[in-house]
C-alpha cells in the first residue's frame, strides 16, 4: 500500500512539473511574440540594411508577403503553434537557415563557455565563502565581502571590457575577439586554440557570478558554526579544520549548490553580453542579432529553449539539494503526504527528522554529533 502510493504520489508530482512547464512556455512565447509585434524596428529594413535605398516598393512588398508579415499577428503566432506542435520551430529570417540548426550549432559554443563559467563561479565562491565564514570579522573576511559586494554591482560588460583591456590590449595574453583565430579553417582550428579564445570570456561570467555564492556560503558557514552541535564538538575539543570538513562543509554545500543551479538564467543573460564584448559567436550573440533584426522565429525558438533549460535547471538543483540535505527530502515526502490525504491515515516513522524551515534549513547538522 505504502509503495503504491509512493509510487502515485511521485507520478502526481511529475505531471504537476510538466504541466507548469507547458504553462510556463505558453506564457513566455505568447509575452515575447507580443512584445516582437510592439518593437519598433520593422523587420524589412532591419533585413536590408544598408542596401534600403537600392530596393523598391515592389520588392519590399515581396519580402513581407513571403515572411507573412501582411498577415494579423494573432494569425502569425497560431501559424507558429500549429509548426511549432510538429516539431518545427521555422526558419531564421537572419541566417536563412532552420532555427533548430542555427540553436544547435551556436548553443555548442555558448555551452563550453557557460559550463566552465559555472563550474569556476561554484567551485570559487563556496571556497572564498567558505573562509570568510569560518575568519568572520577579520582582515581576509572584510577583503572577501569587500569583492563580493563590488562584483555583486557590477555590469557584466563593463568587468568584460576591463578585463578585454588589461589582458587583451594592454598585456596581450589572450585573444581580442571570436572562439578561434581570425582567419584559420575549422580543420585546422586546435583544442588549445579554442581553450585560448575560451578563457577570458569564461573569466568575465566567472567572476561576475562568483559574488552570490560568496555571500550565501558565508551566511551558511556562520550559522553552522554558531549551533549548537558544533558547540558541543567544539566543547570536545575537536579542532576549527575537522569542524569545518566534518560539520561545516556540507551544510554550506546545499544552498551553494541549489543557488548555482537557479543562477541558470542568470547566467545566460550574462552571456548575451559577454559574447557581445568579446564577439563571440554563441547563443547569446544569435539572441542580440534575432532581437535587432526581428528574427521572430528565431527569437521565440530561443526563448523556448532557454526557458527548458532553466526550468530543469532548477528541478536539478531541487533534486541535488535533497541529495545533500536529508531532511528537505523528508519534508517534501510529508508535503506530497498532505496533498495525497495520506497523512491522515498512515502517521509518521519514528525516525523521521522533524520539519526545519526554509530559513534554518542551513544552521542544522545534517548528520548528528560526531
């Protein structure tokens, strides 16, 4: 009975995210078309360019019947959702070729980027969060806040063109622009090439979003060590390093980690403007040349696919969270109980850990006294 309704109540659960999923996309594809419709840039002459002069009315005609731009907006976008429902997302008016094609292809290169920008905001910031939780109030913690409150503050393009400055023009360590040398064939592009145009960009994302992670750790750090089983471990003699690795660590790590996997869009947004500085040619910079040009097939594609890959960004990091910290998988298993009106049948296990709010869930240990 018990594995029956374990069984229900996580099917429930998995038809409830996928239904806020559909939702979610049905909102934000319906807001960004609208919001496309509004822009002001009309998308003939944004496809032009330069050459506006040199085409006629006739030829202007041509161009919008053939994207349907005659055609009423609430008429466009069924037209899209009827594609849209076989699997076809369009074709780019920018790039003249298949949006799914033109994702694909520039995702490949903003995913190195955004993956080793993530890995190194993560691993940085919960080691730098770490040290000014455990020195607080000390020169290296002031040092750490001091960094972590300027970078909180400051514009992603704005760290890009000062790093561009310092180690590109003035220093010239790493490469101006693009994700491999100007002018060499893709066959002949190496790994270390790529690593070389890799690194700054990934510097830029990477500093600018170490600064959350920084101050989270450091909140966490600083309440663990204030409850009381680390008192009573300390009272015992047990040393500040085995406090930290043994008690500390892994209660910081759930919030670090859950923060991470929530900065997904975050971290995307920063990346429109960091490819755009050092003219990268990922995602991000495909989002700017869609936006100006009125590229809606390719814009709304975008959109879509970014917004899945929050979204299960942020089941991930759920799912990690519980992993790390027993008792928020415990209180999601007591939550799908209530729901299911199965808590008032079957009581809880002795040996169920009590409920902890949200916001104490850092400051308990997540196992007991050593």
């Amino acid at each position: 009975m018990a594995l029956l309704s374990g069984t229900t109540s996580r099917l429930r659960s998995g038809l409830g995210r996928l239904l806020r999923l559909v939702l979610l996309l049905a909102a934000v594809a319906t807001a960004s078309f609208t919001l496309m419709v509004h822009s002001p840039v009309d998308p003939v002459n944004a496809y032009v360019g330069g050459d506006l002069a040199a085409i006629g009315p006739e030829q202007r005609a041509q161009i919008a019947e053939r994207w349907g731009l005659d055609d009423p907006a609430p008429e466009r976008f069924l037209a899209w959702l009827g594609n849209l429902a076989q699997g076809d997302l369009g074709q780019s008016l920018t790039f003249n070729q298949p949006v799914t094609a033109v994702i694909g292809e520039r995702f490949l290169t903003s995913a190195a980027l955004m993956a080793t920008a993530w890995l190194l905001s993560g691993l940085i910031g919960f080691a730098l969060g770490v040290v000014a939780g455990v020195r607080r109030g000390r020169f290296s913690d002031r040092a750490i806040c001091w960094w972590a409150y300027t970078l909180a503050s400051a514009p992603t393009f704005w760290v890009g063109l000062l790093l561009l400055y310092v180690f590109s023009v003035q220093l010239g360590w790493t490469p101006v622009c693009c994700a491999v040398p100007v002018g060499t064939l893709t066959d002949d592009v190496t790994l270390l090439d790529r690593l070389h145009h890799l690194a700054l960009p990934a510097l830029t994302l990477s500093v600018v979003g170490v600064a959350p992670v920084v101050l989270h750790t450091r909140h966490a750090v600083i309440e663990t060590l204030a409850s009381d089983h680390v008192a009573f471990a300390r009272a015992q003699g047990e040393s500040t390093t085995g406090l930290v690795v043994h008690r500390v660590l892994r209660n910081a790590a759930a919030p670090a980690v859950l923060l991470q996997f929530s900065a997904l869009g975050e971290l995307f947004g920063g990346s429109v403007l960091a490819e755009q500085v050092f003219s990268y040619p990922g995602l991000g910079a495909a989002t700017t040349t869609a936006a100006l040009g009125q590229d809606v097939p390719l814009l709304l594609g975008i959109v879509l696919f970014t917004t899945v890959l929050v979204f299960v960004g942020n089941q991930l990091g759920d799912l990690v969270h519980a992993r790390l910290d027993p008792r928020v998988a415990a209180d999601l298993v007591r939550a799908r109980r209530r729901r299911g009106g199965v808590e008032a049948v079957e009581a809880p296990a002795a040996d169920d850990p009590p409920a902890v709010p949200a916001h104490r869930a850092t400051a308990e240990p997540v196992g007991g006294p050593r």
